[in-house]
C-alpha cells in the first residue's frame, strides 16, 4: 500500500465533511416540522454543530475500504448514505454519552446537555428532556437516511438492518458498561473484552465493514466469522489503546485532563489491572481515589507512578500490540479473495491505531 493510514484516513475525512454539512443544509427543509416550531431548528442547529465538530471519521474511513475490498469503484450514493448514517448514529452516542457523564465539553464546544442548561438555566429538566430528544433525532436520522437514499430496495433494507442490529448492540454495550462499574470486585479482562466489543466495537468497526461490503455488491453474511474476529479485536486494542491514555497519556497532547476514569469510577482496562496488582496502601489509594470527582492532579499523578512502577503501563502497552497483531494476522488471511490494497489498509490499521500519538 503505497498510501500509509493516516494519509487515507484524512482524506476520506475530508470529503466527508463536506457531505455531512450538505446533508445539514438539507434536512431543514425535509424535516417535517410544525411551522411555529423554534425548538426543533434548535436543535438541529446543535446536532449539525457537534457532528461537524471534528473527529477522525475513522468509521467512513473503514466504510470506504470494506468496499475497495471488492472493488475500488462501489456507487457513490451507497457509500454516502452509509457514512452519513454511520457518523449520525455516532452523534447519537455522544449526546447521550455527555449527558450520562455530565460532561460539560466535547472536541472544543459545549456539548449538546450544558448547550441546553445555558439556555434554560432555570428548567434544567426541559434541558434534560430536549438533550434526550436531541440523541434520539440523531438515532431515528441514522435510519431515515438509508431509508431515503436513491438505492434499490433491498440494499436500504439490508443496510437499515446492519445499523439496527448495531445500535441495539451498543445500547446494550453501554447498559453492561454501567453495571461493570456496579458490580462487586474487580472485572476480568473477558468482562472488558465483551462490554468493548457491544459498545464500540460492533458500530465503529463490524458495521462500516458490513456496509462496505453491501455497497460494494457482496453479501458479508459467508464472512461474518472473520468480520466480527477482525471487529473484536480491533475494538478491544481501541478500548485499551483510550483507558491507557486517561492515566497515562500525555494531557497536553489529548486537549484534555488526564485521571477522567480514575475520577467517574470507571472499572476501565487501567483501572482493574491497578486494582489487580497492587495492595496495601496503594491500593487503598486507588479505592479512596475513584469515584471521586474532585480527585487532585497530585493523586492522579501518584496513582500513575504506581501504575508504571508496577508495569501495568507497559502490561498494557504489550496488550494493546498483541490484539493489534492478532488483528492483522486476520486481515493478512484475506488475500486470496480480496483486492491486495484495501487488505494491506485493514492489515496496518490496528497497528497504527495502537501507536498514533492522539
């Protein structure tokens, strides 16, 4: 592959945007909304402004070459209406996510929760409620877009079905994610490994290849073994490659605070390999510490010399290689029958994933 990742990545990125911001310069006049409605222009306003607020696009990019495996010309439109779901039904995530965690800032702006408590500083409720609202337009415009698109009817059909199956299975990733962080004890890496592969893996990963592939012109159903083994391990690495940063990465270059899991609580890959491996009065201090909102950076900065002290930082950067690896030796196996170029880009992903700086 003469194009390294990051290079390919960027520029479906790119293209990209400028179909998502079409596609909000729409919807405004396909919305069906009541004439007298302020609400709902508001609250398109904000959903365009968080999804049109940077990211990666890593899941159109992924979208883009499942179809090159197949063929390197698959239908525009196709692969626009996919995209256009696929980043919508992760809009959907974020709102939800900032209101579970309360968070007051998502990629440099308010999110779309404390957007709301601005402008109603005295019902916090309706903000509540219109945040809700807001993450469910997002879900229900994931769909309609496929519905809508100019396809034939049984590849929108075929495509609505692959991003119902994947929300349902983040909503349930996300309802498991919570009950990991109530559950007595400390959770095993197979607890880790399932509530990554429901809540991020399965959309960010195994969809946009069953979409790519079904815009392309292939059935991914006699690869769906391979897809998911591929999807799993990538989101796993993902997952640990994001915990491993929130202690120890570097602040500076992330554009936020490290300690974040440390201080919601959150029994994440770093934490329960701390909790596993250290006792006595450092583990006394990881227990006192989490949880705790108003945790000091001096107690997260001790907590991550434990951490390294201990080898847990480097445990788990020899993890996050490994499934990296594992990763790649699947992609590796699809060659035979797949264009060499587009395998060559899902064989150096995971390993690239894992060492990019941000």
């Amino acid at each position: 592959m003469t194009e390294q990742p990051r290079d390919r990545v960027a520029r479906y990125g790119r293209r990209f945007e400028r179909v998502f911001a079409e596609y909000f310069d729409t919807l405004g006049t396909t919305l069906d909304a009541p004439a007298f409605s302020r609400f709902t222009p508001d609250c398109l306003a904000l959903l365009r402004d968080l999804s049109l607020r940077g990211g990666k696009r890593m899941r159109v990019a992924l979208l883009h070459e499942a179809a090159r495996l197949v063929r390197e010309d698959a239908p525009s439109e196709a692969l626009d209406a996919a995209a256009l779901s696929i980043e919508l039904l992760q809009t959907h995530g974020l709102v939800h996510d900032d209101l579970i965690d309360d968070s007051a800032t998502r990629r440099g702006g308010p999110t779309t929760y404390h957007a709301y408590l601005d402008r109603f500083p005295g019902d916090p409720r309706a903000a509540l409620g219109l945040t809700v609202l807001a993450g469910d337009l997002a879900l229900a415009l994931s769909l309609r877009v496929l519905l809508d698109a100019g396809l034939p009817a049984e590849l929108r059909q075929a495509m609505t079905e692959v991003q119902v199956r994947a929300a349902t299975d983040t909503f349930v990733g996300q309802i498991t994610d919570l009950e990991r962080d109530f559950t007595p004890g400390t959770p095993d890496d197979e607890v880790l490994h399932d509530v990554a592969d429901h809540k991020s893996a399965r959309y960010s990963v195994l969809a946009p290849l069953r979409l790519g592939l079904l815009a392309a012109g292939e059935q991914p159903g006699p690869h769906e073994t391979e897809l998911r083994r591929y999807a799993r391990l990538v989101g796993i690495c993902g997952q640990m490659r994001d915990d491993y940063l929130d202690l120890f990465g570097d602040a500076a270059a992330m554009g936020k605070p490290t300690g974040g899991d440390i201080r919601e609580g959150r029994r994440s890959y770093t934490v329960a390999r701390l909790l596993a491996t250290v006792g006595g009065s450092e583990r006394a201090l990881v227990e006192r510490a989490l949880g705790d909102r108003d945790c000091a950076e001096e107690t997260v900065a001790t907590i991550r010399e434990i951490g390294e002290r201990h080898g847990v930082a480097a445990r788990l950067r020899a993890d996050m290689r490994r499934h990296a690896e594992q990763a790649a030796q699947v992609a590796a196996g699809w060659r035979p029958r797949w264009r060499e170029d587009a395998v060559a880009f899902f064989e150096l992903l995971p390993r690239w994933s894992v060492d990019r700086d941000a």
